[in-house]
C-alpha cells in the first residue's frame, strides 16, 4: 500500500502536471470503484478542473475548481494513478505487475482525458481502491478520523508523548493505527523501528524516554528522507524525467529477511505483528 511518502509524491507530480485543466470526459470502467452517486460523479467532474491536490495521512484530495467539491481517491494495496501525455508517463502507487506501460488496460477502472489530450488513469489490480465525490462536509467525516500528520508543527516530542501515555500494545501496532498518526505503514514503520534500535513487538509501557525520543526522531527522518527519494517503488515504472522511487535502495530491513544486517553480523528476522510481515535485526532492536 502507498504511504506518506508515495502518496505525497503523487500528489507534488500531479499539482505540476492536472491543475486547471479543463476535464472533457471521465470514462467509468468499473463502476464499483466509484463510491458515491456514480452519474453524479461523472456530471461533477465534466467541464470542472482540478484548483489543487493535497494529501491528508494516505487520502488524495482534489480540489474542483466550481461547486465546493472534493475528489478524494484512497489507492488501498495496489492503486495507482499514471498520468499520460503522447508518451511520457508519471506512475504513483503500488502495482503488482511490472512494466505495463499501455493504457488503459485491464487494471485500468477509471480515465479522465483534459482538454489537452493527456489522460489520468486509475489502476488497480485487486480493485480494493476507492473514489468518491464529498461536498466540506464529507470532506471533515473522511478526515476527522485521521491522526496527526507526523511532518506538521503539531507533531512534536511532547504530543508524541501524550499520545504513548497509558498505551499497552505493541509499537508497531500503534504507529500502524492511522487514528494516532496518519500515512505511516508496513515499510516506513519497519525502518523507523529499525534506525529507533527498537524490537517492533515492545510494549508501549516498556518502552525508556530515550526509546520514545529515538523513536520520534526515526519517524520525521525516515519519512524525510523517503518523500526526498520520490518513497519507495518495487516495480519499474519511471516518470517523464526518467525517475523511480529511489528508497528502495535504503531499505535496511523491509524485505531484507534472511540477509545480514547493515548494522550488525546478524540475519534479519521476518515475524507477523497486527497481521502484516514485519522484519527486524534481533540483534540491534531491543
């Protein structure tokens, strides 16, 4: 699934590349992925335009230019959004299948064409994303269930703290919850443990100040540093300038199960915490 970091990305190349263009036709190949009024939803969007892209946690929010509406798009495990024109292509999200460089294609559920001829294409391969049209109102449901964006002012030691307090479960299930902190998964939460030198299985009430403070310090630098490499892409995909997303190359534990350390002489470890693959260095993370 898209994290901060990847829908972030997203949302910085399509505020370049769709806002202000007039949509001339919104193509619905799969109604289902469509969660409000599905000919209301095509009738909002012909003749509107984008006036801005934003991101709240791993929700896209467009917003249209005439009727106080938003679009919000949720890319879920394997939703992607891959703007077109002639043949350079930007590509955001997580697909399962490598170099599928036509569109549309079977994976490809909605198609929005701009004025100019370039297309916006939603993909996704098990169809688990989700769009809908929400007037402010929907907007603040969507969102008001939301944690703190963990890159904002509001997010510093002190809250961090506040947050732990009286918690019981284990740290990776927390940073996990989107309702504590928003856009942080499975990858960012691995790494972050991994650079904080703490076991993703601890107990929140086991956990030493030092540990928090480490643990706070990994979250803003890791995902920095990621939204920097355009976050993390495990397939081919490459945008108009010919990039992918180069965190890849710093992953310390995700997916290094098996492999040694980067720290340390000892093998990477792969366990299950809140039902997700979870890698960590038994030797380094206490």
């Amino acid at each position: 699934m898209p994290e901060l970091p990847e829908v972030e990305t997203i949302v910085n190349d399509l505020n370049k590349k769709i806002v202000g263009k007039k949509i001339t036709k919104v193509d619905l190949r799969l109604k289902r992925i469509v969660k409000s009024d599905q000919d209301q939803f095509i009738k909002t969007l012909v003749g509107n335009s984008f006036q801005k892209i934003k991101r709240r946690g791993k929700l896209i929010i467009f917003e249209l230019n005439c009727g106080d509406q938003f679009l919000l798009v949720h890319l879920r495990m394997t939703g992607q959004l891959i703007y077109q024109k002639n043949k350079k292509i930007i590509a955001g999200g997580h697909s399962e299948k490598k170099n599928v460089f036509s569109f549309p294609n079977k994976y490809t559920h909605v198609v929005f064409l701009f004025q100019d001829k370039s297309q916006l294409f939603f993909n996704d391969q098990r169809q688990f994303g989700v769009l809908k049209i929400v007037d402010k109102k929907g907007l603040k449901k969507e969102t008001i269930k939301l944690g703190v964006e963990p890159l904002s002012r509001d997010f510093d030691f002190d809250y961090f703290k506040e947050l732990l307090a009286g918690k019981k479960t284990n740290i990776k299930s927390f940073l996990l919850n989107q309702k504590y902190i928003s856009g942080i998964g499975n990858i960012y939460a691995d790494e972050i443990l991994f650079m904080a030198k703490v076991r993703p299985l601890r107990k929140i009430d086991s956990l030493s100040i030092k540990d928090k403070e480490n643990i706070f310090k990994a979250i803003k630098k890791i995902l920095k540093q990621a939204i920097k490499y355009r976050g993390t892409t495990f397939n081919d995909y490459l945008d108009a300038e010919g990039n992918i997303g180069g965190f890849i190359k710093k992953l310390k534990v995700y997916k290094r199960e098996g492999l040694k350390c980067k720290r340390c002489d000892c093998s990477i470890k792969k366990t299950k915490v809140a039902g997700r693959g979870t890698r960590y260095c038994p030797k380094c993370q206490k």
